[in-house]
C-alpha cells in the first residue's frame, strides 16, 4: 500500500523584468479598404496550418478549431461532463490521438498518428515543455498533470512550424484554469470547488481553485487539488493490482495588466503522486513555472508581441520492489528543463493581398541527472546527458479574394552533450573505455498550405509539409546493465540521426449554422494524410537478444490514414463524433526499450445527449468508445508469447448534470455501463490482469461555481 507522509505543497513565483523589444515598424498601404481591415482582423494566428473561413458576423471565435487544419480542442464542457475520468480518456476521443496506456502510472504519454514517445509529440502544460523522458517498461516521455486543474486539451496534429515546432507528428498543449475562466461579468472574484466520490475504488477527491480580482491591474488565482483512488476491479471482478495513487496539486498565478496594451503573467503548479509502476513504488515531483509578456497596441497591426520564460524540473524516484527490495531501488531521474520562446505577428496589405506573417524563436533546455539504483549506480539503461533545441520560424499567410497560400519555414537545430563508457564487445564497434558525445545539427523544414474560401461554410485545403525530432539523451547514452539480472546488457548509439518526416494532407472543414433550427449549428472536418518517415529509431538487439540499443532503421517507413471530426448542437439536443483510420508500416517498438506504438485500424468515438426542464438545466447523455484490433509487432508477440494483434473492445458511458440558479451543479454517471473486461488501445503490456481497464464504476461530483 503507498502511504502518504506529511508535507505541503509550496508556491513560488519569482517576478521577472521584461525589456519591451524596439520593433521595427514600415509604412501601412494608405488605401486599405475597410474591407480589407476585416479580412486582416478575421486572420488566425500564423503558426497553425490555415487561415480562419472569412465569414462576417460569425459566432465562431479565432481559435476555433474548426477554422483551422488537423486540429481539435477538448472544451471546458466536455472536462466538466467527464467529469472523475482520467487524461488519457479525454483524448481519446480526439481523432487520431490516443495514449499509452498503464493503468498503473499516472503519466500521460500521447499518441498521434502512431508516433509517441522521446518528443515525437511536444507535450507541454500552459506552454511550457514538458521533455522528461524514461526508458524502460515504459512509455519514452510522460507528462504529468492533475486532471481537476484542466480548463481545456489543443491537439495540433502533423507538422507544427511556429511555436511547439520541433516534433515529428504534433503538439499538445494542457491548459489549466486562468483567472478569466474563473471570474465572470462585472464581479471580481470567481471560483469553483468539486468533490467527487466513486465506487471500484475511485474513492474521494476533492479540487477547489479560486481567483481575485483586486483592481484594474492586479488578479491572482489559487487552486489544490487532492486525489487517492486504490486498485481498480476489471469487468471480471479481478482486482488489478497496484493501480492506487496519492495525488497532491497546487498552482498560483497572477496577472498584471497596467494598461490595455501591456500583460504580465506569471505561474506556477506543482504536482507530487505516490504510486506504483515499472515493478517499484515511486514518487513523482513535477514542479512547472512561467512567466510570460504580451505587447498588443490596439492602433498597430504590425505588432502583436509575446514572450514566455519558463522552467521545469520533474524528479521520479524508485523506492522499493512489492517485496520490499529490489536491484532498481532508490533510482532516481531529475530533469530539469529551461526555455523561452518570442514571436510577433504582423498583419499588412501588399496591394489587393492581405498579409499575415508570424516569426520568432524558441529555445528549450534539457538537463537529465540520472542515479540508476543504490547498490547499481551505473546499473540501468537510462544515462546523463544535456540537450537543447533551437527554432527559428516564420509563417506567412497570403489572402487574395477567396484564396490563402500559407507559407511555413522553420529551422531545427539540436545539440547533445554527455559521456559514458562501453565495454570491449558493444555491437557498435565503438572503442572500449570512457567516451564523450558533442554532438548538433540543423535541417531546415518547409511546409505549404492552399486553402480555398470558395463559401462562407466550406474551406478545402491541401497541405505539404516536412519535419524533423532529434534524437534524444536517453536513446543516445543508454548504457549498463539491467538490474537484478545477468547477461542483459545495454549500449549507446553517439552515431543516432534526427528522424524526418515529409508528408502530404489534403482535408475540409465546413461549419454551417441553421440547418433544422435557426439557432443549431454543425461543424465538420475531415482530412487524409500520408506520411514518409527515414531514420526511425527503435530498440535493436544483437547477441541472441542479450544487447540491446537504439538504432536508426533502415529505408523509409510510411504512415496513412484518415480523421474525421463531426459536432451538432440545436440546444436541446447536441451530439458529437471522431473516427481515425491508419495504415502504417513503421518498425516495432520493442518493449521494455519503450513501448509499441501502433493505433488501432479503426477507432470510434461519439457523444450523444439531450438538455431539459427550464432553461435546459439538465443533460442526459452517452458516451461510446470502440477500437478495432491492434498490433502490438510481431518481435514483441514473440517475446511476450500473445497473440500478435490485440482484439478490438468497445465501451459505453452514461452521464447526467443539474446546474441549479445558484452556481450548484450535480454531475452522476456509470463508465464501462455493461461491465465488459478489456484491454485498452496502445497499453503497455506487462500481463493479463495489469492490461485491463476499469469495470463498471459509479461516480458523482458537486460542484460550486461562485
């Protein structure tokens, strides 16, 4: 059992000065219609794929993800009505993303497109980078963040050119409560406490986050959050064992806001959980802090200027094996991450073209600190190591009539710096004894999208785009011996190159309003991509399966499919769905070096519900997940003795809310609704029992908005 010792969650925010950067400013076209001024203020940020549909009086906000490429966004409502879920459902009801699963780590490793771990996906919280990486039984990166404090997911899939650039396959952005979430109309203090219990174990938890607003210039927020549900019964009845955790969060902002045109924010979370994984209790402290500065004069469009400075330092160590000993016991791995990104958006006429460019830099900062065991310091596979990766980007966005050219180009470099030693039989060849690694390189990447606005409901588009993950400490210094055995030993690879990606997608998004009632609306997106990826590193065994590292594989490996991302809402009655399709024929993961990373063939998500009684106060609804078979690669079914592909399962949720006049709000429903045992897509597969999800489960949580 994990017993929780005294302690408190501390909060600190340090003020940093910013210095407004001069910001070279060039005569606006004198003859811009007012027209044109519209179309410039309807265009989206630059560092996503398309421009927004130009639709005067639209209700759809900038941001809205159905004005932009393969993007989806997790709203507030759809958090609230999942509510005592985990991360790892939420997205999986996102085309195309799902997570690797362990039910018994608490970490959320994101899959899209098939691609996870060791930043093929840039996970991040509030925008900062969250790169620890883990090899082992494992997924390669996991981020850690308390679900009670989520006010929203952004899932940008495919190349990412502005900020978050630097990965093979996407971007995820965990976004906590901010103090315009909270505080509401003309009051100035706002915030929201839950409760929540559960049966099957889902035991207790308990959030409050609450923010004020002490003048025109000064507001802060605060929040804890705490957790402990113990071990789960599958639909069998069989308990599975060590999926219980201790969860204690805190955050505090602040936002200072001297005058329209200048904002400060400055944050900080910490996250501190008890559980047991990978064979050993442990302990993760994830500490996160930004602090960011936004320049916005309202009478200059060629200045929109943002800056964030940020710092992370996550900390897991190994206690002991279920028996109380253990060759890994007393691991420990610290990372501890810097970075800052600067960008600026301008928006001009160039005669009758509008344009819209957006350009910057971002650097981040990785420093791994890795003791491996007490008694086997240098015993395990993951090694020391600093990294780094710079960006350098800028998109433009051309508007000519009904006509967007976006135009993308990003320079990556990265830098590895580290050291070890390898013995005389390593299967590299490399020479026995101690050994450095200074390692860099740089590739530019370009990316292209044409996207037509041929009506004010239905945007086509077509996209080219190239990128580039570098590879990392972990795949480049792995070294040692594996604890608690003999004859298991593990090598680096300073020759690793970067991973690239060039790939094609073509899609649509289409967004009409009163098509059965004059107040519905229906949004619509679907896309095919196709994906070439050279260089793809995986595990590698040599020696009968005794050595093991990580390898370039040879040729070029190609993943397809299709997503498709559907949502209706008349009021009283609303309903979306997600479908992805994937073809891929990329290498094995092997586990225990990282975990396999294939998605399901075919994986679909929908919610259906009604809203009743006066002013719609109650929703009534269900949630539906199925997923076709999965391969798990033909090395690792060999190695496991399973079945190549795992079997395909589907599973039905039940959920009803009450919001009362008073801010109160009741939210009860039933997951896995019949029952069913199963083994979720893309789990980290240790045995029959660990592998299977939750059965039936009751919850219900109050909740108090004032």
């Amino acid at each position: 059992m994990i017993v929780r010792h005294s302690r408190s969650v501390l909060l600190a925010c340090t003020v940093l000065a910013i210095i407004m950067p001069s910001v070279a400013a060039f005569a606006q076209s004198t003859h811009s219609t007012a027209e044109t001024a519209e179309v410039q203020k309807a265009k989206n940020e630059a560092d996503t794929f398309l421009s927004p549909i130009i639709v005067k009086g639209s209700r759809q906000a900038a941001n809205d993800p159905y004005n932009k490429g393969p993007s989806s966004t997790v709203t507030a409502d759809q958090i609230n009505l999942q509510a005592g879920q985990g991360t790892d459902d939420l997205l999986r009801g996102v085309p195309g993303t799902s997570t690797a699963n362990n039910p018994q780590n608490p970490g959320v490793a994101v899959n899209i497109r098939g691609f996870e771990g060791s930043g093929r996906v840039n996970m991040s919280i509030d925008g900062v980078r969250q790169n620890f990486r883990f090899t082992g039984h494992e997924a390669q990166g996991f981020t850690y963040i308390d679900p009670a404090f989520l006010a929203g997911i952004d899932v940008t899939r495919g190349a990412v050119t502005g900020i978050g650039g630097g990965a093979l396959a996407g971007t995820v952005n965990f976004r906590t409560y901010e103090i315009d979430d909270l505080i509401q109309g003309d009051k100035n203090y706002g915030g929201i406490v839950s409760a929540t219990v559960g049966t099957n174990e889902l035991g207790w938890s308990e959030a409050a986050v609450g923010a004020y607003r002490f003048n025109d210039v000064f507001a802060v927020l605060g929040g804890i959050s705490k957790s402990d549900p113990g071990n789960y019964e599958n639909g069998d009845g069989v308990t599975v064992p060590f999926t219980e955790q201790d969860l204690l969060s805190g955050m505090l902002k602040a936002e200072i806001t001297p005058n329209a045109e200048n904002t400060i924010r400055l944050g900080g979370i910490t996250y501190d959980n008890d559980f047991f994984a990978n064979s050993y209790f442990q302990n993760v402290k994830n500490k996160t802090f930004a602090a960011s500065y936004a320049y916005t004069p309202g009478d200059n469009e060629l200045i929109d200027f943002k800056t964030n400075f940020y710092y992370n330092r996550l900390e897991m160590r190994y206690d002991t094996n279920a028996t109380g000993g253990g060759a890994a016991a007393g691991r420990r791995i610290t990372d501890t991450g810097i970075g800052f990104d600067i960008s600026n958006t301008s928006k001009f006429d160039i005669g009758d073209v509008a344009v819209s460019t957006n350009y910057g830099v971002e650097y981040f900062h990785d420093n791994y600190d890795v003791i491996n065991s007490r008694t086997q310091p240098s015993g395990g596979v993951n090694g020391d190591g600093k990294s780094g990766i710079l960006g350098v980007f800028d998109t433009t966005t051309l508007t000519y009539g009904m006509a967007d050219l976006t135009l993308g180009l990003r320079y990556d470099r990265f830098d590895l710096d580290g050291a070890g030693s390898v013995v005389a039989s390593n299967p590299l060849g490399i020479p026995a004894g101690a050994y450095t690694v200074d390692k860099s390189d740089g590739r530019l990447n370009p990316s292209v999208t044409f996207a037509l606005n041929p009506t004010d409901w239905f945007q086509p588009y077509v996209t080219y785009a190239e990128t580039q993950r570098a590879p990392t400490i972990n795949e480049t210094f792995a070294g040692g011996t594996h604890p608690g055995s003999t004859g298991q030993s593990f090598f680096p690879n300073p020759f690793l190159e970067p991973e690239t990606s060039k790939g094609w997608e073509v899609g649509a998004n289409i967004k009409v309003d009163g098509i059965l009632d004059a107040g519905d609306s229906f949004r619509f997106k679907a896309n095919y991509f196709n994906d070439n990826i050279d260089n793809y590193i995986t595990g590698a065994f040599a020696a009968g399966g005794r050595q093991t590292f990580f390898v370039n594989n040879p040729g070029t490996s190609n993943v397809r499919g299709i997503e498709v991302q559907a949502a209706y809402d008349a009021g009283f009655v609303f309903g979306d769905l997600a479908y992805t399709h994937t073809n891929t024929d990329l290498p094995s993961q092997i586990n225990g070096f990282g975990v396999q990373s294939y998605l399901p063939e075919n994986i679909f998500s929908a919610t259906l519900g009604g809203r009743f009684l006066e002013d719609q106060r109650l929703t009534i609804g269900t949630r539906l997940f199925a997923a076709g078979r999965a391969d798990i690669g033909q090395i690792n079914a060999t190695n496991a003795g399973r079945p190549r592909f795992m079997s395909g399962y589907g599973v039905v949720d039940l959920f009803a809310n009450y919001k009362w006049e008073n801010g109160l709000e009741l939210t009860a429903s039933v997951t896995n609704v019949f029952d069913k045992t199963y083994t979720p897509a893309s789990s980290t597969i240790q045995s029959t029992t660990i592998d299977t999800g939750r059965g039936r489960t009751f919850m219900v949580t109050a909740k108090a908005r004032f």
